[in-house]
C-alpha cells in the first residue's frame, strides 16, 4: 500500500498550491487486489495551465484536461511518464465513443461518476494530505495503512466479491462509449471476475452499438482477452454477451455445424475448447487456436454419408487473413496467425517420416513457429475430446525437430568452411574439402578447443598433402559415435 515516491511527490507539489489530487482509475484497483499497477493516473481540481505553472515539464496537447508529465533522472533521461488530468464531466456521446462536451469541475464526485465501473471509480491519497477532504465524502471514506481511499459507488466491495459492475446506470455507461461493454468481459478475464447481472443485461441490449466502434479498439481489447489467464471464458463471455457476432462472425458461423465421429462437438464449441487447451501464451498462437477450423463451415460435405472438410486448413487460413487485416494487425503478427492455422494439419508418421521431410516442414512454416505449431496441435486434440495431449508423434516429432534444427555434430559447427579451403588451398571443389573437414570436425569433436580458425586453416594444409584415407575412416567413426550419443540424449528428453 506503500506509493511511490514520484507519486507522493506529484500529489504533495499540487497540495502546496492548494489544489486537491488522488490517484484514481485502475491503479487503485490493482494496488487493493496486491498487483503492480502498470501505469499512474492523477486526478486533480486544478486545471491544465496551473498543472504546467506548477510543473514545467509537462505537455498538455489534448482537449480533455490531461496533462502528460516525464520524470527525469540526473542525466536527463525520461523515467517514468505520469497522467494528470483535471476532474470533469461529460457530455453527449454522439460517435459513441468521445464526449461531445468536456466540462472542468471542482469536485472530485463530478469525476468518479463518469468512470465505467465500480473497481475504477476508485481514488486514494497519502492519509497525511494538506488539505481536508470535503464534507460531502467523509461518509464514503476508507482508511487502509497509510493512505485514504473515497469510494462513492460500492467500488470496495465489488473487488472483494469480485464483480465487475458499471457506475450508476449501466446503459448510459455503455451508449456514452460503446467499447466499454467488451471492457467489463476483459477485466473480468483478466481478473477473474465475473459480471453483475444488471450489466450484463445491458451489455446484450447494447451489444449492437459495438459496430460504431474504431476496429483497432477493438482488436486491442480482443489481444488483451486472448493474453489472459481466462482467455476462453472471456471468448464465451463475448458469445454469451451477443458480441462475438460483430467481432469475430466467421467464427460464430460454426455454431450447429456438425462434424465427423472425430469430433463430439459441433465447429464453434471445437474451436473455442482449442483456444482453452493452446499450451501457448502467445496471443497470436491462441487466435490461431481459436480460428484454426473456421473454413470447415465452407468446406463441408457429405461423401458416403459422412462429412468432409477437404483442404479446410487453407479456407481457414484465408479467413484468418481478412479477420487480421480487418482487426488491422501487423503484417508480422498476421503472418504468424495464418502460417500456424495454414500448417495445423501437417501428417506426422514416426515409421514414415525422415528427417529431409522434417526439414520441409520446417521450410515450410518456419523455425520460428515450430513450438507453436505444436501448441496449436496440442489445443486442436484437446478440443476435439481427446484426453492425452501430448502422444508418443508429438513427442517424436519435437525430438526430431530438435534433431534436425541443432543438426548435431555438423561441419557447420566449424570456424572454417568449404569456401575457406578452396581459397585457402587454392584447390578446386572436389570431395577431397568434405574429407578435409571431416577429420577437422572429428578433431574438434576429441578437443573443442581446436575450433579455432588459425588452428583450423594450419591443420587443412596439412590434411591436404597427406595420404589420409585411415584417418578419414577414423574421423568418420568418431563424429558418427558422437552423433549417436547427442542423438540418445535427444531422444531421453522427448522419452522416445
């Protein structure tokens, strides 16, 4: 409960001017659930030209009061970067979004009851301010360690019943910003929480409005969904809340699309269950999870009385596409999202496999995705009912991936190569430079600390004007004896 010194400062400075300040927002919520806010917001009654009287530094470049002020170190560099913003009210939402009118108030109250919900309408300060508080707040006063808390609207005891509920009427919260509604389902996922009833029915009446609302907003508040311990409740939340229809159609269109006797679910509820069973953490991936059989519904038919969803993985990947490029992803995160939903079917037989196949498919989706590629796997047989998530092919397929990508006991492994030689020994290509190196790889094997390049170049001269067939055999022996030893330790770990 201890705050930082900057803030203490901040708040103290403004006090000397006589002017009230508190932290608010967010913030406070975090500090009384024990977490590290990420950011700082202060709220103050006084405006922005006394804010930037009082600290310089600051740069007020908006219309809503807000004042953004650096903290600076000795040497000049920025430290931490604080919000101060003057109490105010608003109103008309006309885009839905931004308050037509922004007024400047006095009062602290004016400021809480424009905040979206309980756990954020929240203020504190050190319990030993200058200034009295006002007398209209006394009753709504908390004191915990050495800081006061106001809460005018039950804000406390939602955080301990862990409710997500809005201030005042939930329906003029949600028409006055029309994001707040998928707001209240990803606080409520990231926190655990769950929604009290009022609000939720408002967000079902409201959930049409969401269609007003900037698409890069909302893909933000989506990411911070996905990246979420609850990430599939939040999902659910969305679906149950009548949202998901405007964010994410194409995967609602699954919802009663039956499948074959592999899967006891029908497309949407096998989707969702791959989000909730991804092993991966990357948001990216779990959007892949979550998307990655979303072409089954275009794909589907019916051969020999059984559905088919023949090169469904590609109908995906092409939806996925537009749900990033709709969404505004980056090209990279884009790429990744529909690499992974485009590989997902990749065939994997231990007897029939070869590490040249391996290495296709490594070609293929690329290094960088391989774990994730098999966190997608991992969710996508989850979801379907199946209980083991890793079988004995994932685990021979990580070993070989591992195998393949370290190639164990390489020429590549040398400080010198084929093209060194050719220069060096002035020597035309021929299989003489893989012999050559060979025996130096062997040699590096028995005393890595020969992996030198000077070493290296001095040694291949003399490799060259020997008659060295024996020690080429030897050489062989050797680097395949260590093959086989870094070859059954890989497969120790991957217990195959």
């Amino acid at each position: 409960m201890t705050l930082p010194k900057n803030i203490k400062k901040i708040i103290s400075e403004l006090e000397d001017k006589d002017f009230e300040a508190f932290i608010v927002g967010g913030c406070v919520r975090d500090i009384l659930l024990g977490k590290e806010p990420s950011d700082w917001d202060i709220t103050t009654n006084a405006k922005p030209e006394d804010i930037l009287k009082i600290f310089p530094d600051g740069k007020y470049e908006n219309d809503f009061g807000t004042v953004i002020l650096p903290i600076k170190n000795k040497k000049g560099e920025t430290e931490e970067v604080y919000e101060i913003t003057t109490y105010r009210s608003e109103k008309g939402y006309s885009d839905r979004r931004r308050p037509d009118q922004v007024l400047f108030e006095k009062d602290l109250d004016k400021d809480l009851s424009r905040r979206d919900f309980t756990v954020n309408a929240l203020a504190m300060r050190p319990k030993k301010s200058k200034l009295p508080l006002n007398e209209d707040l006394l009753s709504h006063v908390h004191e915990k360690d050495d800081q006061v808390i106001v809460d005018l609207f039950g804000g406390m005891k939602d955080l301990k019943k862990k409710i997500i509920r809005a201030v005042g009427e939930p329906v003029d919260r949600f028409r006055e910003d029309a994001l707040r509604m998928m707001r209240a389902i990803r606080l409520s996922a990231q926190l655990d929480f769950s929604l009290e009833p009022k609000t939720q029915r408002a967000i079902s009446k409201m959930a049409g409005s969401i269609k007003f609302i900037a698409k890069e907003r909302i893909a933000i508040e989506l990411v911070k969904i996905l990246s979420s311990d609850k990430s599939y409740e939040g999902i659910m939340d969305l679906h149950k809340a009548k949202l998901l229809q405007y964010i994410l159609p194409e995967l609602e269109h699954g919802v009663g699309v039956g499948q074959n006797y592999h899967h006891i679910n029908d497309v949407f509820e096998h989707n969702v269950l791959s989000l909730k069973y991804c092993s991966s953490k990357d948001w990216r991936v779990r959007l892949a999870a979550l998307l990655h059989d979303v072409g089954k519904v275009k794909t589907k038919k019916i051969i020999k009385g059984q559905p088919t969803f023949y090169n469904h993985e590609y109908a995906s990947a092409n939806i996925a596409r537009r749900v990033c490029k709709r969404l505004r992803f980056s090209s990279k995160d884009s790429e990744k999202i529909i690499t992974l939903i485009r590989g997902h079917m990749f065939y994997y037989n231990v007897d029939e496999v070869t590490a040249a196949s391996v290495r296709r498919l490594i070609k293929k989706v690329g290094e960088e995705n391989l774990e994730d590629l098999i966190a997608l796997r991992i969710g996508d047989r989850l979801g379907s009912g199946v209980k083991k998530a890793m079988p004995y092919k994932l685990r021979h397929l990580k070993y070989m991936f591992e195998r393949v990508r370290k190639d164990p006991v390489s020429v590549k492994c040398l400080k010198i190569n084929g093209d060194d030689l050719i220069k060096k020994l002035k020597i035309e290509p021929s299989p003489k430079i893989g012999e050559i190196l060979d025996v130096l790889l062997s040699e590096v094997i028995e005393d890595p600390k020969k992996n030198e390049k000077k070493y290296l170049e001095k040694r291949a001269r003399e490799l060259n004007e020997m008659d060295s067939a024996d020690l080429r055999k030897k050489a062989k022996e050797v680097i395949e004896e260590e093959r086989q030893r870094e070859n059954s330790a890989l497969k120790r770990e991957f217990r195959v």
